[in-house]
C-alpha cells in the first residue's frame, strides 16, 4: 500500500507561480513512477507530468516549459512546479503513483489561477 498526501495549492494570479508538494509513505520502494494530474469542473482527470524511478519525466504539451516535476527521494516527495500559470491551468491537482500494478491517488488540491 502506498499512501500520498499533497499540499501546496491555492490561488494566484496569472503569471505566477506555485509549487505542489507530493508526499509518499507506505511501500514506496514498490513506487515504479508518481505524477500530476488535473481535473477541472465537470472534465475528466488529465495528465501534468510525470517521473519514473529512474528519473524519466514527461510532460503535457500545454505544460512544456512552464512546469517541471522534481523529485526528492530523501523525504520521499515529487513535487510539481508550475510557472507562468493560467487561468486555464485551474482545477484541481492529484498526485499518483504506480506501483506493483496498482494506482494509488492522493486526496487533491485546489489551484486557482485569476485572471
């Protein structure tokens, strides 16, 4: 079992930044990969970003060159940076992680970004 806590949203006006923090406990060592998710009001859950294990990231095409997703393993947290934010950037962010087969998912956090 895997168990993510997030935190770090809230709200912002166009251009800034913030960062979403991701904190993993449990069996992380079974972690094959975290990411972010987005889901605005009434849509579907959509992919940020992601990292493996080793380290690998991808990202959404709307996310290139604005967010990155580092990640710490020492307090075992991935984290996801979001600069030049906009207003289409708002819902709410879930963290995710992979492992052993299974997804697990965090409880969310609001970003809302004002124009």
């Amino acid at each position: 079992q895997v168990q993510l806590v997030e935190s770090g949203g809230g709200l912002v006006q166009a251009g800034g930044s913030l960062r979403l923090s991701c904190a993993a406990s449990g069996s992380i060592f079974s972690i094959n990969s975290m990411g972010w998710f987005r889901q605005a009001p009434g849509k579907q859950r959509e992919l940020v970003a992601f990292i493996t294990r080793g380290g690998t990231t991808n990202y959404a095409d709307s996310k290139k060159g604005r967010f990155t997703i580092p990640r710490d393993d020492a307090k075992n947290t991935a984290y996801l940076q979001m600069n030049s934010l906009k207003p289409e950037d708002t819902g709410v962010y879930f963290c995710n992680a992979v492992a052993q087969g299974k997804t697990y998912w965090g409880q969310g956090t609001q970003v809302t970004v004002s124009s």
